[in-house]
C-alpha cells in the first residue's frame, strides 16, 4: 500500500517534472505588442488653445446620457462636477497660473483641460475586466461600458492609467460610469454631444487618422498666422471658421502614450502642468498580458504553487510508525 510519504514523494516529483516539460513544451513566453488602432477608428481631437471654458459640451454630455447635475458649492445652484464621476463623464478643469493674465501662458497665464475617456487603443480597462463588461468595438474602436454584464469589481477603475471609470455608489447593484463617446447617438446618425455643441470646435470629431492630420496640420503653422477651423465634425457640414493659430507644445498627445488614443489633444501649456502626466508608449494590457502568458501559458505557476504546498504538506505531516 502507497504511504502518504511515499505519496507526498511522488506529487512533488510529478509537480516538478511536470513543470519542466510544460516550460520545454510551451518554450519561452512570446511578449505581446501595443494592440493596434482600428482602422476605421473614431474619436476627438481636443484643441486647448480653442477652447473658451464655456461647459456647453459640459451640459450636452450631461444631457444626451440623461446624466443628473452634481453640485459642489453650498448653494448648489447649478451643475458644478470637480472630476468625472460615474454621472459626469465630461469635465473642462482649468489651470491657474500666478495673476492669471494670458489665456495660454504657462507663466501667470490660464489655460482649460477636458477630462474624459480617451478611448485607448489597447485599454486596460478592457484587459482588467473579468467579465467583458468593458469592450473595444473592433470598428469604430469605441470602448463601451455593458452595465448588465458587470458584476462591480472595479478593476476597471483600478486600471485606466487616466482615472476616468469611476463607480456608482449609489445604485443599488452598482454600476461604472464614463463616456463612450456616444455610441447610443450614431445609429440615428449623430455624433459626439460635446463636439456638436461645441462652439469653437475646441473638441472635434472624426476619424481619428484625419484627426491625427488636422492636429499635425495646426502643429505645423507659424503661431499667430490665420488658418481655417472646423467645428462639430471633420467632413461634415461646413461649419469653418478663420482664428490665428495658438502657440502650440509640439506633442499630439494620445498619439503615443500607452499605445495610442483615440481622443487626441493639442495645447499650448505642457501636458504635465494640465494634469496629463508622461505616459509609456508601452499599454498596461500589452505588459501584464505578456506577464500572464508567462505565468499561465505554460501552467508553471500552478505547478508551481502545487509544487510549495506539497512542500509545506510534507514537512507537516507526521511520519508513520512502520516507517520509523
Ligand atoms: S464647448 Fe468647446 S469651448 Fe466650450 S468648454 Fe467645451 S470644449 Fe471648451
Ligand atoms: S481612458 Fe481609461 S476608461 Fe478610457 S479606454 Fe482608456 S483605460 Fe479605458
Ligand atoms: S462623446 Fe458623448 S459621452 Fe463622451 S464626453 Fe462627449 S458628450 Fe460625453
């Protein structure tokens, strides 16, 4: 008859020899690259330098999600969000500098910021969730939100490196909010709320690569000298306007950073001072991915953990008496 020794003996063996050959099978772990954006890819180029700090796009956002106002001074008289919560999914932050006296000027100057779901190329949001309640359209690459499959984990909000998921502690089976850049709109042929209303065309929708080109277009021109702006969306109705152009910080932001966004943004104070801190051009979900598949591709870290608790078993085990 087998004892447990014996027993114990021949897990920690089979564990062991088990792990090599799985390691020898599956060889080493290929690392993942930066998903790709998808072609047909949707999204918005945010201009600072155009923006006005008026909130129209603010209000629209709040509107066209049916989205309550939320108050953050005592007389709670209107819609005053500080940050994105998971019934403000648009907020413009502003930056202060000194006397304040440039729109622009990072010295003693002001300038806006919107804040919202960039909508990644290769978002963590996506990886992290366990049950594919967040999901990228692999056309428009809009990343969507699908409040019955959540079970409210929150990953998701743990793992945007932007801190735009945010959870509703209010509802009674909880639920995250952000902007999905009004895909409930374009099956009725409208586009993004914020952009439409958007008076300067500050924030301006399209397809990301002519957005891309519009942004690098505008990075190109002489500060000062007078160009054309659209508003609403590219390639939509002529909506264009003459404005000089801002002194731009030479960097499309979202064009690299964590493998590339599909809401793109120009200004003319460096990002770091408007809340966009460097990023690597490296995705989160491309590395901790690679980092699974190593781990779990090849069963070695359950082999492995099989491995340490037969260990742990064996010296705890007392010895039996015909053994001694
Ligand atoms: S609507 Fe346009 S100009 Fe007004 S705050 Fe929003 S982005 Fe800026
Ligand atoms: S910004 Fe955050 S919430 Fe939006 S797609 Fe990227 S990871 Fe997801
Ligand atoms: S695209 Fe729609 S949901 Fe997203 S910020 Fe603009 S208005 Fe809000």
């Amino acid at each position: 008859m087998t004892s447990r020794r014996n027993f114990l003996k021949g897990t920690l063996a089979g564990g062991a020899a088990a792990a090599a050959v799985s390691v020898s099978v599956s060889g080493p772990a290929c690392a993942r690259d930066n998903n790709p954006q998808p072609e047909g890819a949707l999204g918005l180029l945010y201009d600072a330098t155009l923006c006005v700090g008026c909130k129209a796009c603010v209000a629209a956002c709040k509107e066209v999600n049916g989205n309550p106002a939320e108050f953050s001074t005592p007389e709670q008289l209107w819609d005053t969000p500080l940050d994105t919560t998971a019934k403000t999914f648009n907020v413009i932050k502003m930056f202060r500098s000194g006397t304040m006296e440039t729109k622009d000027d990072p010295d003693n100057g002001y300038a806006f910021m919107k804040t919202s779901c960039l909508h990644c190329n290769d978002p963590s949001c996506v990886s992290a969730c366990p049950v594919s309640a967040m999901t990228k359209d692999p056309v428009t690459g809009i990343v969507g939100y699908d409040a019955d499959a959540c079970i409210g984990c929150r990953y998701c909000v743990a793992a945007c490196p932007f801190g735009i998921p945010k959870y509703d502690y209010s509802s009674a089976t909880g639920k995250i909010g952000k902007c999905e850049l009004c895909r409930h709109r374009l099956p009725e042929g409208k586009y993004a709320a914020c952009a439409e209303v958007c008076p300067t065309g500050a924030t301006l929708y399209g397809k990301v690569s002519d957005l891309k080109a519009e942004a690098e277009r505008r990075l190109s021109l002489k500060p000062g000298t007078k160009t054309v702006f659209q508003r609403g969306q590219l390639g939509g109705k002529d909506q264009s306007y003459e404005n000089v152009v801002g002194h731009y910080v030479q960097h499309v932001y979202g064009e690299k950073e964590v493998g590339g966004t599909q809401v793109i943004k120009l200004s003319a104070v460096p990002f770091e001072k408007v809340g966009h801190k460097p990023l690597p051009e490296r995705s989160a979900s491309s590395k901790s991915e690679t980092l699974q598949h190593t781990l779990y591709g090849g069963l070695v870290m359950p082999l492995a953990v099989l491995g340490v608790m037969t260990y742990f078993a064996k010296r705890n085990v007392k010895p039996d008496d015909d053994e001694l």
